[in-house]
C-alpha cells in the first residue's frame, strides 16, 4: 500500500496518488533556533536540527510518499518514496510546471534482495 503524504496529489504515469488530507502530513518541524554569529558582517542563525512530525512506525508492506527533505532525514527509512524527478523522469508542461513523474524513488541507504529490503 502506498500512502501519499505530502499535502498535495502526485501523478505516477497518469495515475492519480491523491493527498491522504492535511492532518496525515508528514513533515519536518520548525527547527529550534540556538543562537547567531556574524560572518563578515552577515548575521548567520544557527538551528537544532528538525525532528519529523507525524512519522508513523515502521510497517512491513506500507510505504509513505514525503517530500525529499523529509527522506534526506529519515534514509534509515525504507518506506519513504519520493518523486523521481531526475530528467528522464519527468514530464513538464510547456512553462515548465512538472505535470507527472514515471516512477518514485528511495533514498534509503539500504539494498533489496529478493523482494524483501534489506537495512544497512
């Protein structure tokens, strides 16, 4: 099973994956602000990394759709799917809006044997 995550309707070859609804969302907090330093004159904040909200535990055969940051956090995460959004995997409208992906992808560090994935 597939569960669309991101707040918005993904298109996978014309297949329509529709938002499972705002309360579902799975999302990075806000980061907790620590303190600031000056680098040449800039002022540069510097936060406590973010936690993801709303991660459910891991379940055998159900996979979630995040947005990329989401994933970049959890790679320890082989449920988590992106957009594949590589250049051979999209498709745009003329102004340049992505109308639909071909597939999905995982950043998880792990590898798949068989039809199982396995963890690094």
């Amino acid at each position: 099973m597939i569960i669309n995550a991101t707040g918005h309707d993904i298109n996978v070859n014309g297949a329509i994956l529709p938002a499972d609804g705002f309360d579902n969302m799975i999302r990075l907090s806000q980061p907790e602000y620590l303190y600031s330093m000056d680098v040449d004159g800039f002022e540069v904040a510097i936060y406590k990394d973010s936690e993801t909200a709303r991660l459910p535990p891991f379940t055998e055969g159900t996979y979630y759709i995040v947005s990329r940051i989401v994933a970049e956090h959890n790679r320890d995460r082989p449920d988590l799917l992106i957009s594949d959004t590589t250049k051979n995997s999209v498709v745009r409208l003329p102004g340049g809006e992505i109308y639909m992906v071909t597939r999905l992808s995982s950043l998880h560090t792990g590898y798949v044997e068989g039809d199982s994935i396995v963890h690094r």
